[in-house]
C-alpha cells in the first residue's frame, strides 16, 4: 500500500470515528433545547458535500437520516477521495 493509499484510508477511518463520536455526543444531548444546532460543525468539516443537503431540502431539515447519509456516507467518501483530488492539483506535494 503506497502513501497516498494510507493518507486515504487514514483521512476516511478519522472522519468514521469522529462522525460516530459526534452521533453519541448527540444522544447523549437529546434533551437539551437546541442540539440539532450542533449539526452545523459538520457543514465546515464537510463542505462541498454539505451542500447537498440543499438539494434534499424538502426531506434534509425534516429527517436525520438525510444527515447521517450525506455526512456519515457521503462525507467519509469526500475524505477518502481528498487527498487523491489534492495530489491531482498539486503534484508536487507527493515528494
């Protein structure tokens, strides 16, 4: 497995872990007035894909599972393809 592969993989494990911390975190906050707020953390972790809940509006405010998709799926797909995009634009940096 070359590093770039492992830089992958490591960027995807680390977003799971920290998606999975931040569903227990948000269990454990049920009662709290507002916790749903805490949801926009991950509109800047995961910015492009994080636009996608625009488009799934009718559905995305209303269902959690919209989110847990386009973060927990989709995010930790964007962060396993990041480093690859990056490698893309700047060559360079693989030294």
């Amino acid at each position: 497995m070359d590093v770039v592969q492992k830089n992958c993989v490591g960027f995807a494990i680390f977003h799971i872990v920290i998606f999975v911390g931040f569903l227990v975190f948000m269990k454990s906050q049920a009662g709290v007035a507002q916790h749903q707020l805490n949801w926009i953390f991950w509109w800047l972790i995961d910015f492009p894909v994080s636009l996608l809940v625009f488009l799934a509006k009718p559905v995305g405010f209303k269902s959690v599972w919209t989110l847990y998709i386009i973060h927990g799926v989709i995010g930790t797909i964007w962060w396993y393809f990041l480093p690859r995009i990056l490698l893309a634009i700047d060559p360079r940096s693989r030294r």
